[in-house]
C-alpha cells in the first residue's frame, strides 16, 4: 500500500490542516494518557519546520453532534504546548503558541485561523461537535477544506471511518498522509505481507464473533495460531469439550468448526489451551484453581488460561520471526486472572526484537503497558479498531484517500 507521504508534500507558507487522534482519555481535567498525543508530534514538527501554518483537528469522545462542555478540547491545549514545544527545541527550533479555539467551522474560526503564523499552532474545537463530522456530510468537509490549502491524515485510529474529517475532507484538498499513519500502515503491513517466519498470531478476548474476519483472514497466513481468552471456550466445545459455566458462544460452534477445518486445510498450528485457570464467580474470584480443560466442572467458568498453556504459547512464540497479537488471554482486568496475558506480554518482551512484535487492539495494548514492556515490542499500535480492521483486510476509508495512485 502506497500513500502519498508528507515527507513529499511542499508546505512553505500554507495552511495545513492536520486530522490528528487526540481522544486521550482524561478524568476529572486531567489527561490520563498522553501517547497518542505524542505520537501526532513527528508530523507537526516536520510541518512546522517545512514552514507550515498548522491548523489541528481531533474528536473527544461521543458527543453526538452537539456541544458537550466536558468534552472540549481545552484540556489538550496545555499538554500539546508542552510536549510539542519540547520537541521543536531538542530539534533546534523555537517554541509556538498553542491557539485552542472555540468551534472548528464558522466566521469566527476563519478569521482566527488567517492570523495563524509559523510560531503558533491551532487546535481546532471537537470535530464531533458538528452532527456533519460523523455523517460524513460533503457541507460540513467543504468548510473544513476552506480552512486551509493542503491536508493531512495523521489520525490512524479513525481511518476505518468515513468521516469528514478523515475521508470527506480528503478529497477536496491535496492529501496526504503523515508519520503516524504511515508507520502504522507499514507496520501492520509487515504482518500481511512477506512476514519473516515463522509468523505467529496470538488471538485472545471475549468473543469470535468481533474477530471473525480477522481469523479469516490471518489463518491462511500464519503458522501458528495461538488461541486465548473466551474465544478459546468456543473452539473447545465445538470439539465436544464440556466448558462449564465459561463464556460461549453457542451461535458460533459450527464456524468454529469450520475455522479449525481450514487451519487444517492450510497448515496452520492452531493452538488451543491445554490448561485454564477457573473460578466460580470472576467478580469475587471465588474457588480459584488451575484444572486441565478436558476436567472443567459445570459451574467451572474459565477466566484465564494456565501455566502449562503459558509455557506452551511462550514456547511458539520464542520461535517466531513475526508474532502479531491481539485480545488478552484471560480477565486481565483482575489480578488474579492476568496471568496467562502478563505472560504473553513477556513472552514477546523477551524476544528483544529479534523478531517483528506488533500489538493491536485496546485492550491488547493496555495490557501490554501494565506489563511495564511497551518498549520492547517492535510496533504497539495506536489504532485500536482501526488496526483490527487492517489486519482483517479491509479497505479503510481514511486510507483509500490516501493512495498514491500516480
Ligand atoms: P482487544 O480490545 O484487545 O481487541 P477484546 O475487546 O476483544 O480485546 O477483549 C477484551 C476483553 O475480553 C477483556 O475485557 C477481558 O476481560 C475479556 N476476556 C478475556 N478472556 C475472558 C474469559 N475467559 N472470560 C470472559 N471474558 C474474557
Ligand atoms: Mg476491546
């Protein structure tokens, strides 16, 4: 996949109007998380230093399309200015100001924005304050558009949406994509294409039903797929296992079926837990012990997988060339059944990069960043299900904008 890149855009003297993710998460004011802030810093100090005047725009939340005061961009200003200025000085540049304006569309907003210079950046209010964002409404893109002169996709955890400001917008500026989506894309890519093997896939959460097309379509490419987290319990009594109280999904039990037929079809190791660790009641974790799947009672339900599991998948992965990983493999969000997906966090920590570790999904990373490893994992991707809908193979809006065509 080839994107027009920014490293090829000439942006001296325009305004550039940069889609970037800041839908950090904040509680009580205050950013919790300032990663994907961080991450949007590569492209807007390389627009800053080409001579650009940046003008950014994010969405916060779900606020409908409508003004929700706890949802305004204002607490992002101050931490942006921060670590944004940060940069421009260890690259030998001078700090900017940081203009947070009041809407992102209206007279208003034009006028601020003309006045925008190099040593300043603007942040426009919350895109999904306008019902037009979401709907991709051609209106509410076009006065994006006349914003600026030139755009750029920074934003890779929105580009699975056709949004205004991801796709609408695209079409009616010189588009292109910046550092962010760029090593996201190639990244990802790495997984799909030519990946160094042996390639691994790890695939662990709730349910198989939200990562059925990226079984499909990662099962012919791996050759090894390793199984976790409740999704595991589907495969298990599709083969006639007893799961007790686990989470199943009875809907599911033929594709199931059909999944491990293909894996067989395509040589793929498809790997399922030999052992898990079950409760009565995760809430309260009740009766917490370590059984071999094949003995799991009735009221057992599985909420991580065990040790002999562990040491097998550790084992696979300690062997691969590309491990991509998604969903953890058990309730992780409880002490006491955050085992088996803290050990699959090792496990790819461990390797040190002499194979390609990519992380994708919220969960996935979140757990990887409690492992204290996120440093130690080739790429841990920024999108969310924007990565889940790469690697399932799907066109993204906010991607097809960007190709290079030429
Ligand atoms: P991601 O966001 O990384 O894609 P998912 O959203 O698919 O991951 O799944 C995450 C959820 O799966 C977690 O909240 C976790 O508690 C749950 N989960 C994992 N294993 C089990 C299990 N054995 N039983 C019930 N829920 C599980
Ligand atoms: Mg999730």
């Amino acid at each position: 996949m080839k994107l027009r890149s920014i490293r090829d855009g000439e942006f001296n003297g325009k305004r550039v109007l940069v889609r970037v993710d800041f839908n950090v998460p904040i509680m009580d004011g205050q950013i919790v998380d300032d990663t994907r802030i961080r991450a949007a810093l590569p492209s807007i100090v390389h627009l800053i230093k080409g001579g650009a005047k940046v003008i950014l725009c994010s969405h916060l939340g779900r606020p409908n399309g409508q003004v929700v005061d706890g949802l305004r961009l204002d607490p992002i200003a101050p931490v942006l200015r921060d670590v944004l200025n940060f940069a421009l000085v260890r690259s030998g540049m001078s700090p900017v100001k940081v203009a947070k304006l009041d809407s992102c569309i209206g007279s208003e907003v034009e006028a601020e924005v003309a006045r925008i210079d190099e040593g300043m950046v603007g942040l426009l209010e919350n895109l999904r304050f306008e019902a037009g964002e979401t709907a991709n409404d051609p209106v509410f893109a076009k006065q994006l558009s006349e914003l600026a002169d030139v755009y750029v996709s920074d934003a890779f955890g929105t580009v699975h949406r056709a949004h205004a400001s991801t796709e609408g917008v695209a079409h009616l500026l010189p588009a292109y994509a910046g550092f962010l989506v760029e090593r996201e894309v190639e990244e990802l890519g790495k997984v799909l294409h030519n990946p160094r093997r042996p390639l691994t896939v790890v695939l662990g959460g709730a349910k198989i039903s939200g990562k059925l097309e990226i079984l499909h379509n990662l099962l012919p490419i791996a050759d090894n797929l390793l199984i976790g987290g409740a999704m595991a319990n589907t495969f298990l009594k599709a083969q006639g296992m007893e799961t007790g109280a686990s989470l199943v999904e009875d809907s599911l039990l033929d594709e199931a079926n059909s999944l491990l037929l293909k894996a067989g079809e395509h040589d793929t190791h498809l790997m399922l837990p030999t052992d898990y660790v079950v409760t009565t009641n995760i809430q309260e974790a009740e009766r917490v012990g370590t059984v071999p799947t094949e003995s799991l009672q009735q009221d057992d339900i599985a909420a991580d997988i065990g040790e002999e599991t562990r040491a097998t998948y550790a084992n696979v992965i300690k062997d691969s060339g590309t491990v991509f990983w998604n969903g953890p493999m058990g309730v992780f969000e409880k002490d006491e059944f955050a085992g088996g997906t803290m050990a699959i966090a090792t496990a790819l920590s461990e390797l040190q990069f002499q194979a390609h570790t990519v992380v994708g999904g919220g969960e996935s990373v979140a757990a990887i960043k409690r492992a204290g490893v996120a440093d130690r994992i080739s790429h841990v991707s920024t999108g969310g299900g924007a990565s889940l809908e790469f690697v399932a193979g799907r066109e993204l809006p906010g991607l097809k904008v960007l190709l290079n065509n030429s």
